[in-house]
C-alpha cells in the first residue's frame, strides 16, 4: 500500500483469468472507479465465427482509488493483487490511460511515409492517440505493426500503425569506455 496516496490514482489490478469483465461489474458496483479497455476480436468456434469484445491487457483492469478504496478495489472476488515494484503499488500515468482511451475511440486512418524504417528499429508516435510513445517496428506491409511496451503495466501490446504516424528514432552509436 506504500505507492497509494490520498488523492486519488490509477492502479492495475491484477486478475484471474478471464474474470476481467466480472470483477469490473463487481467493482462499478461497490461504487469503484475502474477502467476495463476492450477490444473486438473475431474467435472461431468448428460451427461459426463471433465478434467478442476481450480485453486489451489479459488480467488487468484500471482502477482509479485513494486510501479508502485500495483495499475495497483488492477484496472483490476474482481481484488478486496490485501490480507492484519493490513491494509498492505502482501508480499508472493518467496520460497512459487517456492513451488507451484515446486508442480505443479513434481507430488510426492509414498513412503513407516516406522515410524508411526497417524491422528493429525504435520508432515513436508522432501524432493520433497513442502519440508520444516509443515502441519497436516489427514488421511492415502497407501498414506498421508497432509493438508499444507500457512500462507500469508490465505488458506488451501490438499496434497496427499506419507510415505516417511513426518516426524512426535515431540514437547515438553505443561507446565503450
């Protein structure tokens, strides 16, 4: 409980397995704020093919919380634990989580670029809502495929980017001393 303050912030809470949608139902309940992105995604049965709306992170879900509700947020059934750095909550951005919203109200349009950027290399968001992160291209075709690490949150998500959205990021030849 060392990273929670009495102003209230983003935390993310770690769940069992696809229990994601009910501990956010639960918490919405007891008065919580949480934050629970999704996503649509087509699954496969043998018979038939479905559009779900799944989780963008497996396992986690955003809760906005002060002192008082900390602990409220940890004891809803299927919740397990506060992501956690040297045994202390690590709070979550708020600009990390206008990002993920932004992301997921404003699907990003296709681009052209003319720069050329090739698989490995660190590039960064230069407009749209996930502006300003840094991620490495990992592939391309018409389009990049952007893999974007969120540092508090300890996961990576793959992003489909379109030319004109990314810049390469040029650093400076490693030295040995």
């Amino acid at each position: 409980m060392a990273g929670v303050t009495k102003e209230k912030q983003w935390f993310a809470l770690y769940t069992r397995a696809r229990a994601e949608k009910k501990v956010y139902d639960e918490l919405v309940r007891i008065g919580v704020t949480a934050f629970l992105p999704l996503i649509k995604k087509v699954r496969q049965w043998s018979d038939r093919k479905k559009i779900i709306d799944a989780p963008l992170f497996s396992s986690y879900i955003f809760v906005y919380v002060d002192v008082n509700d900390y602990y409220n947020a940890l004891n809803v059934f299927g919740a397990l634990k506060y992501i956690t750095f040297e045994g202390k909550a690590v709070p979550i951005p708020e600009k990390q989580i206008i990002a993920i919203k932004r992301y997921l109200d404003d699907p990003l349009p296709d681009g052209e670029s003319e720069s050329k950027l090739e698989p490995g290399q660190l590039v960064i968001i230069k407009s749209g809502p996930m502006e300003g992160l840094i991620g490495h291209l990992v592939s391309y075709k018409n389009k990049f495929r952007l893999m974007v690490k969120i540092e508090a949150v300890g996961q990576t998500i793959s992003l489909n980017i379109p030319r004109s959205k990314v810049e390469a990021i040029h650093q400076p030849p490693a030295t040995n001393l």
